[in-house]
C-alpha cells in the first residue's frame, strides 16, 4: 500500500473539507474537491542551506531523511564546518539553518536566535568487572589529562587507566572533550573510528575507561554516574547529567526563512522527528 505523507493527508482532507462546504451551498462537490486539491497539493521544492556542527551529523542526516518522505522536492544541503561557522553563516545570511552543538553566547544573540532541537547526552563506560560506581567532571578531566594515571587514586584498585576515544574529528570526542575542559590535551590508549568499537574495547579490558553516545550503551559495560547523576534521557532532560550539551538551529532574527526552510525547521522541532533523533543518538526534546 502506498505510504500516505503528511502533505497527501491534508490535501485529501482539505479536498472532502472544501467540497462538503461547497456542496452544502448548493456549488459543485467535484469543482471543489478539485480546486482544493490543486491548491494544496503543490510541493515544495528548492533547497536548504544548513551547515555548521560536525556533531550534528547523525541528527541532520536522519532528520533530512525523515523530511524527504514529506516533502520530497526539497533538498536539504549540509556542510560539516564546526558550530562557529554555523552561527556565522546564520548570522551573515550564507546560510538558512546554522548548527550549533553549543548554546549561543550572549555577544551572538544580537543578529541570531537559537532553537534547541535535541541534547547529546555522552555516557561514561568502564568494565562491568570495575568497582568505580561514580566519578566527577573533575576527575574525568585529571584521568584523560594524564594528571590521574591509577584506577587506585578514584576508589578502584590498583591498576593504571587505560583510556580508550574517539578518532579526531568523532562529534562525541568533540562533545567529551570540551564539556570536561580536555580539548586536545587526552593522552589516549586507543582512539577507535566507531562506538561500537569503543564499547567493545572497554568491555575487553578491566582497566578501560571510555566514552559513549547513551543510545548506544548495553548491558556489557557499566556507566558510571557524574557527580552522583545517571546518564539518562530523564537526567538529560533536566539537565541533572553534566556530560551533554545542546544541539541548536540557529537562524537569522531580521530575515525570514524560505517556504521549504520553514518546513524543514517546523518538521525538525515537531514530535514527529522525536523517534529519528532519538535513532540519531540524542535525545529530544520535543515529543
């Protein structure tokens, strides 16, 4: 059977709608059904221009994918140029969506606005054999620096730290290190191109410590708590967990969006792309 879109939805809607009003005045139910229909069923077309945060990659790829099935004349463009740039294109009009895996600073909000579509919640992983139950933002920032080498010195036992990453330019090396302040300064045994391979290393090794997207963690390794949090999408939520961060839409104040870029905008903050975020690896916040 064919899959009705949202956009198919209204239009047969708007058509009966039209038509039993028309009929009820003594008009034409078919005249009317085709007169609605004509004028909503024309698709959008036309492009998007969104760019910005590297760490937002899955989100935006399922988030476009998702949007194709609804209106698939619009091309949703993306370029992976960093959070800074996202809010410089938004602001400078190069740009119709900026992406921002940070919350805007004050000095930015003149020219943009952000909307915060999700949160990326980054799950700390040890070995389900390691007695550590909990460590602080603090502490993670001494271990990854090299300052805290043995497991002995955060309440497991002796043994040194063996810390397993993300390769450089991963979205969830780029979330860890900067929300722990450890920003090119981790002095890592292995940096692994996949999470699945990060979890499967920590899993392997009892003296491992390593970092994850929430989604993404089972029951082979154990997540500590931060500062007496869980990593849940609950704690996310509320902000109670302090690995995550935002993810942002930034869009420009004195000039509205397209047609199709408010479309996409309106489908990306709906609670219909709550399940395709949440695929994604963050969390949303909408649904």
């Amino acid at each position: 059977m064919k899959k009705i879109t949202r956009r198919s939805f209204f239009t047969v809607c708007g058509a009966a709608a039209a038509a039993a009003a028309l009929t009820a005045c003594g008009g034409s139910a078919s005249t009317a059904a085709s007169s609605a229909a004509s004028s909503t069923a024309a698709a959008l077309s036309g492009n998007v221009a969104a760019g910005g945060s590297t760490s937002m990659k899955n989100v935006i790829a399922a988030l476009t994918e998702g949007f194709a099935e609804v209106e698939p004349g619009v091309t949703v463009s993306y370029d992976p140029t960093g959070s800074g740039a996202g809010i410089t294109g938004a602001a400078d009009k190069t740009l119709d969506i900026g992406l921002s895996s940070r919350a805007l600073k004050d000095d930015e909000k003149a020219d943009v606005e952000g909307t915060t579509i999700a949160l990326d919640g980054i799950a700390i992983i040890v070995n389900n054999a390691s007695k550590v139950e909990d460590l602080t933002v603090d502490q993670l920032k001494q271990m990854f620096t090299g300052e805290v080498t043995n497991w002995s010195e955060v309440g497991g036992d002796d043994g040194e730290i063996v810390l397993i990453g993300r390769e450089a330019g991963s979205g969830t090396r780029d979330g860890f290190e900067s929300i722990v302040d450890v920003k090119d300064s981790c002095k890592y045994a292995q940096e692994l191109t996949a999470t699945g391979a990060v979890i499967s290393a920590v899993e392997a090794n009892p003296l491992a410590i390593g970092y994850a997207s929430l989604s993404a963690v089972g029951d082979t390794v154990k997540m500590v708590t931060v500062g007496g949090v869980e990593c849940s999408e609950d704690t996310v939520k509320d902000g109670s967990y302090e690995v995550q961060r935002p993810f942002v839409f930034v869009t420009n104040k004195s000039v509205a969006l397209s047609e199709q870029a408010q479309a996409f905008f309106d489908f990306a903050t709906s609670a219909d792309a709550a399940d395709l975020i949440r695929t994604a690896g963050a969390v949303p916040v909408n649904e």
